[in-house]
C-alpha cells in the first residue's frame, strides 16, 4: 500500500523538468483583494462542460469554474486538490481518495464522495458519449463510495495515468444536481466548486467569471472578476495588451514579444515546454495511406529552415512527439532529415508524379498560416503542387476531428504522464485520433506502459512508442516551439504549467 498526502508524487519518481520554482510574479507578497484580471485568448469554446470538453482554449476558464482531483506543479508532480490524500492498494489497482470536507458547489450542494462517482460514472457512460470515455474505461473497473468523503477507483489493471488524468478534464468535478437539472444547456451554465462563478458567455467575445464568495479555500480568491476577451490573432493580442485593454496573452512567437521585451509595465516569461508542433493526415485513406508519400513529405520538409523563420531559430527540432528533459524521453532512433533528392526518390517508388497536387489546409493562425506557407515551398520543390484550403481558426481543429480535414498543421502540449498524450494521439481507441491511425505494434507497447508501474519499463515502451510513430509517420514532427505570455507587471500570483495552461486563481492585481 502506498500513502500520498501533501507530499509530491513525482511521476517517474523524479523531476527532469529543472528547477521547478514559480514565476516572479507567484512569488508576490502580500496579494491584494479586488479588480478585474483581462484574459485576451483565442476563443474556440464550444462547452463548458467537463465531461464533453475538447478544445484546448477551454481549460483557462474551466480550471477556475471547477476543481480537479488532483493537480500539477510547475514540475508536473502531481498534488492535492479536491482529493486531499491517496493510498494505492491492491498492487495498483484500487485509488482509495480522501476528500476534502466542506466543500460546497457554487449551487449549494455538497461536494462528496457521491459527487466523485456520478462524474466518473457520467465520463464512462456509453450513453454519455463523453470523449474521455476511450481513455477511462477500459481501465475502470468501478467507483466505489467508502465513506461520505472517501471514494475509491477500483481499476481492471494497473493504471499509473490515473493521478495525472485526475488532475485533467477527467477529474473536473461538475455539480451532479445541475447537471441533472439543466441536461445539455450545463455546458452553457456551468456550476462546479471553483474560486470563481460563471457568470455570463458572449459566444465569440467574452466569458464572465465572478469570484466565489464560498471558496472553500480560505481567504482565496483574490480577484473580483475574471474576464476572458476574444482576441483575433496574437498580434492584435499584443497591441491589447500594451493600451490596457487585456493584461495577459500567451501563445507568443519571439516575433510576437519584440514589441514588448523592455516596456515598462509588461513582463514577458518563456514556457518550460514549448507545444510540439508537426503536420499530420489521414493515413488510412488516399493519398496519405502510402507510406512512401508520408516518407518523401518528412524528408522534403527543411524544419530548420522553418524553426529560423517561424521561432528565430529558438525552437527544438522534433524527432517525435517527446521533448527533451522529461523522464520518458529518449534518444531519436529514426529521424527523417532533410534530404530532396530522397525525397524525389521516394515519391518517384511512391508512383506519385510531378506536379501532382495535395491540400493543404491553411488555418488563420498567423503562425500556422505561416508554417503551412513554408511546407507549401518546400514541397514545391520537390514536384508537388500544394493548393491551400483556408479554414477558420476557430473551426480547423472540430473540423480536423470530425476527419473533414485530410492534411494540416497541428499543435500539441504535454502531459504529466505520457499515456496522456500518446494514447489519446496514436492509439486506436484514442479520442484524438484524427489520423485513422492503426498499428497492433503500437497498440501492445501502450497497453503494456498502461498496465506496469516500473519506472524503466515504462521508459523503455514510450521509446519504442516513440520509435513506431515516427517510422509510420501519422504525423510529421517539426519543432517544439519557443513560446512566451506576456502580461501586466500589476497581475501577480498567475502560475504556468508545463501543460500550457495558465492557473489564474490565485491571482491579484496590484495597485
């Protein structure tokens, strides 16, 4: 049996992260109460709701609306949240979780151990249709109520994931009453136990965030109000920024901070992990289902040619979906340099001809558009012809899961465990798997770094993981980028985690 209180759980047993310390600006004393903290952000939500969430722009409101579980450092350990403390029984296969007590959704009603199990119930219902459903069931077993606060998850195997998945969208906990008043319109009214209360939603320009007055953690929260404003692109984000009318924005390209490195009033802070960006396609419909294709495209790409114009050169070459310093990354057993002439060769084995067109879809991310611009020359130049399919930022990705985009860029942030992104990315049964990718091989090697708790043997199946998608290539890697927030020297005690998820409640604005 293994006991877990306010103790880290350094998944791998240790932090290769570096020096974990928080930001300046956490470090503040004395917070002050009251203000407004403005949130300029790209605004493709569609749900507040937990359970159905899919969209990475989501989570800066959700994890204020609601508590999870459990929660991640700046290190990616794993901490209390909701649950206050852990033992895992059984070799592995049972959670026992040790509530806090006290705690009140913004309704009235009693968060609980019931509370836990009707959302864990809810994510593993087939009727549901929640996307975390492919990544939790086939693990859970059942959840069981021990005691009024005491809950366990009793699991078909071994499960390591589960602490980080509870400090994700699957440990949001939504008010079960709400969410059985309201059915399909709790995503629009959403009621969860967290430091701040949804207050109103105008699709496409803001969402209303007002502090909870019964914040079950004393004292907190600090601000008045938190108002999250849609922003077009990140340039117009900056310029936002610089006149006062939002005081954070992040996703920023070091293109992006020259405007500001300097300015009095703004501090700019770099990202411990940068998202790995890369190209992905349908690999198990034309043309993308020949390997050869997939092949000649990794090797006509020059990424550091796209690294210096995209990031300044600031970016990491990708060989893979892993970044360097976590504990499951691994050396780069195949890398697909840039080489035309084999990729002319390999297009030549391939039967593709030249001047043979594909499409390409053209986000209206700046960036994308830009990366997308640079792939279209490159692959010129190798006897493709590239026509661009412009789609709504705001609509690439729904539309790239609904598998009505065939080829286009894509951003990906990491996990506190690597199950996290590997399985729900390449697995078969993965939610996110946009790709049709489907490899037995690949499949095995996950299930089985699912099912163990050994450290090396986990390391050891995430490199062959790593191995097999880089071999079959569902996506081309290109960079981890080099990426910045910029914000008001007035926000402090703002913390960003290595999941790129800016943590706003315990935030407060200086005078």
């Amino acid at each position: 049996m293994t006991s877990i209180d306010r103790r880290h759980l350094l998944l791998g047993g240790t932090s290769l992260l570096g020096a974990a310390a928080l930001p300046a600006s956490a470090q503040a004393p004395e917070p002050r109460r009251g203000g407004t903290l403005t949130v300029g952000f790209d605004d493709n939500a569609r749900t507040m709701d937990p359970t159905f969430s899919i969209q990475f722009s989501e989570r800066q409101v959700l994890f204020l609306i609601y508590n999870t579980l459990t929660t991640i450092g700046t290190d990616f350990s794993i901490q209390p949240e909701l649950a206050r403390s852990w033992t895992i029984e059984n070799a592995g296969r049972r959670y026992v979780l040790r509530l806090q007590e006290g705690v009140k959704f913004h309704d009235g009603t009693d968060f609980n151990a019931e509370a836990v199990k009707y959302n864990l119930d809810r994510r593993l219902d087939e009727r549901v249709n929640s996307p975390q459903r492919s990544v939790l069931r086939p693990v859970i077993e059942s959840v069981e109520v021990v005691a009024p606060h005491v809950v366990a998850i009793n699991l078909r195997t071994p499960y390591p994931s589960l602490l980080a998945d509870l400090a994700d969208r699957a440990g949001l906990m939504v008010s079960p009453t709400a969410a059985e008043r309201l059915g399909q319109d709790f995503g629009r009214n959403p009621v969860g136990t967290g430091a701040f209360t949804f207050r109103q939603w105008v699709q496409g320009t803001s969402i209303t965030l007002e502090r909870n007055p019964n914040y079950w953690e004393p004292g907190r929260p600090y601000l008045d109000r938190v108002v999250f404003r849609s922003i077009p692109n990140q340039i117009i984000g900056m310029q936002r920024l610089i006149v006062g009318e939002v005081d954070y924005v992040d996703s920023l390209t070091p293109e992006h901070i020259r405007q500001v490195e300097g300015r009095d009033g703004i501090v700019v802070q770099q990202a411990r992990v940068g998202r790995w960006y890369s190209l992905q396609w349908q690999v198990d419909k034309p043309p993308f289902n020949n390997p050869l294709l997939r092949r000649a495209i990794a090797h006509a790409l020059d990424r550091d040619r796209i690294n210096a114009i995209t990031m300044g050169g600031r970016g990491t070459i990708a060989n893979g979906p892993v970044p360097p310093g976590l504990w499951w990354s691994s050396p780069d057993s195949v890398v697909h340099n840039h080489d035309p002439a084999r990729a002319r060769q390999l297009l030549a084995e391939a039967g593709i001809a030249p001047g043979t067109e594909i499409t390409l879809a053209a986000p209206s991310d700046p960036l994308l558009r830009q990366i997308v611009q640079l792939v279209s020359e490159q692959l010129g130049a190798v006897g493709l012809r590239v026509a661009l399919a412009p789609v709504a930022q705001s609509e690439y990705y729904a539309r790239t899961v609904q598998r009505a985009i065939n080829f286009t860029p894509m951003a990906w942030t990491q996990r506190a465990d690597p199950d996290g992104l590997f399985f729900i990315l390449f697995h078969s049964r993965g939610f996110a798997n946009s790709t049709g990718y489907n490899s037995p091989d690949l499949d095995a090697a996950l299930d089985a770094a699912r099912a163990t708790t050994d450290v090396e043997e986990r390391k050891r199946l995430y490199a062959r993981a790593k191995e097999i998608v880089v071999t079959d290539l569902p996506y081309v890697p290109l960079y981890f980028a080099a990426e910045y927030a910029a914000v008001s020297r007035r926000i402090q005690g703002w913390v960003w985690t290595p999941d790129q998820i800016p943590r706003f409640r315990y935030a407060w604005r200086a005078s």
